[in-house]
C-alpha cells in the first residue's frame, strides 16, 4: 500500500486535489434565506462547476512537473468559462428581480454574480494547494494542506456586514401632515389617507448612523442601500401587494450627517429582529468607497 502511494504520486495528488477541492465548495455552498442558489437544481449546476474547478486545478499540478504547458491553457480556458458563469448568474437573478415585491437591484445582484465566480477560483486555490503539497512532498502533507486550504477558503467566502461600518438603532415612525419622518429625517410625502393609516399601524423605523467618512459615503450608496430593504423584506416580510408603490420600504439620508433612515412595513412586526437584519446585512463590494485614501485627505501630503 505504502510502495503504491509512493509510485503512483501524481494519481494520488491529483485525487487529494481534487477532494479537497470538491470539499471546499461544498463547505461553500450553502441556500439561505435568499433561496439562492435554488435547491436541488441550483445546487447541483454549482457543484458540477466546483467539480470541473477542482480537477482543473489538481491537474495544473503535475502538467508542469512533466513539462506538458500546453495542458495549462485550460486554466485560461476556465477563466473564460467562470466568467460566463458570472454572467448567467447575473441574467437569472437579473429577470427573478423584475418579479421582487421589494427587489435586490443591481449592485446586490452583481455582488451575488462575482461571489459564485470567485468562489471557483478559491476551488481551484484549495486543489492546486493540496494537490502541488501531496505531489512534491508526500500525500498526509497534501491532506494537512487540504484542510488548511478549506479553512483559508471559507474565511474568504463572505466580506463584511452593515455591523462594521454602521450602528443600527430603531427609529420612531412619524407622520406630520403629509410628510412622513423616521425620527427627524424625512422619508417622504403621503397623499392618501388610507396609506397615512397603514404606515401608522405596520412602518417600522430603523437609523443606520456611519462610523466614519468611508462609512458615511458606502451608505450613502442606492444599491447599498436598497441591500438591507431586500433582506428585511425577505425574512421578516412586507405589508405590500404589486401596484402599490406607496407602500414601498424606503431607505433616505440625512443630508447633515449622513444618517440612513429606514422605513419598513413588515408581516412580523419585530424591531429588535429588524434591526439585527440590517446589523448582518452585507456590504456589496460594488458600494464600497474609502475616500480616506485619497491623496488629499491623507495628513502631510495636501498642498503638496
């Protein structure tokens, strides 16, 4: 047994390579309360693709140790082939969101399109490691990197959450005349009595204060702000059928200093879970901005 995992180094490689990998986008792949990926469909089309990102990246391995580089044109091909994936992710979600009582909108959906593509190169990552470790060394060094590559990849697996950059805290719900506040900031105008009546009863107020510049410009952000009325909408539910655009959870700022107000209208009237929501909602990467980087705003170099 021992004679054959040392003659057979390269099959033995390439079997770790491509478990580890395997197991990394397992441990990756996970349907929440967004429903996507869809289950079992969904699941299955992203497996499969974690599957081919597995092989191609423990086969990447002993291609070049044989000095076979034509074999490594199919990493280049796998590119390709992620970023179409990226692309029929951002079509599906595209069209699902036409038909959203409160939509996503197109930041979130190309934040959701670029972490189904990067997540295949973090399969790749966990195979090429586990697969390169077992074929120069020994195969119990390929398992050990294996492991080390799936923890490293579940770490990179998600970014940040409104948490880190803002501080959530309820806000009271108030209608003055027609003009509709949560706290002191104004959210919006409301012509029909009828609509008066039912944000009295279901609106729920939420304030998302910013920590700092970079976080007062991110959340000030629309696709970054209409993130944490989708997943609101979606676990706690929305007080709202189509057709009626006035009864739409709204996220607005306040021009002074940067506060975002938020109204929802929720089935489960639950602040504290509302705003625990909006704590874990995600930053897209798309919104992101750090004006604190610029060369102007750096201390010493303004002026030259």
């Amino acid at each position: 047994m021992w004679a054959w995992l040392i003659e057979q180094k390269y099959t033995v490689g390439i079997l770790v390579g491509v478990f580890f990998g395997i197991a990394s986008r397992i441990s990756m792949l996970r349907t929440d309360y967004r429903q996507y990926p869809t289950y079992p469909h969904g699941r299955i089309i992203h497996l499969s693709l974690g599957v081919i990102a597995a092989g191609l990246g423990a086969v990447a391995v002993p291609s070049p140790l044989d000095k076979n580089y034509t074999a490594m044109t199919f990493l280049a091909m796998a590119a390709q082939q992620f970023r179409d994936v990226r692309n029929m992710e951002r079509q599906t979600l595209t069209q699902i969101d036409s038909h959203e009582l409160v939509p996503r909108g197109a930041a979130y959906i190309e934040g959701i399109a670029m972490v189904f593509e990067g997540r295949n190169y973090l399969v790749i990552f966990a195979a090429f490691i586990s697969s390169f470790c077992s074929i120069v060394w020994a195969w119990y060094w390929g398992v050990l990197a294996g492991i080390i590559s799936v923890v490293i990849t579940n770490y990179f697996k998600t970014g940040k959450n409104i948490r880190n950059i803002a501080d959530v805290s309820v806000g009271e719900v108030r209608i003055d005349g027609p003009n509709l506040y949560v706290d002191d900031i104004y959210i919006m105008n409301l012509g029909l009595a009828d609509t008066q009546r039912v944000i009295r009863e279901r609106g729920m107020g939420l304030i998302l204060k910013p920590k700092n510049n970079n976080a007062r410009v991110t959340i000030a952000n629309p696709g970054q702000r209409q993130a944490p009325l989708h997943d609101a909408s979606t676990i706690l539910g929305v007080y709202r059928d189509e057709g009626e655009p006035s009864l739409l959870p709204l996220a607005k700022l306040d021009m002074k200093d940067g506060r975002l107000g938020v109204l929802l209208l929720p089935q489960d009237y639950h602040p504290e879970k509302a705003r625990q929501v909006l704590l874990n909602s995600p930053i897209l990467e798309s919104a992101i901005r750090m004006p604190s980087e610029a060369d102007v705003n750096q201390s010493g170099k303004a002026g030259g």
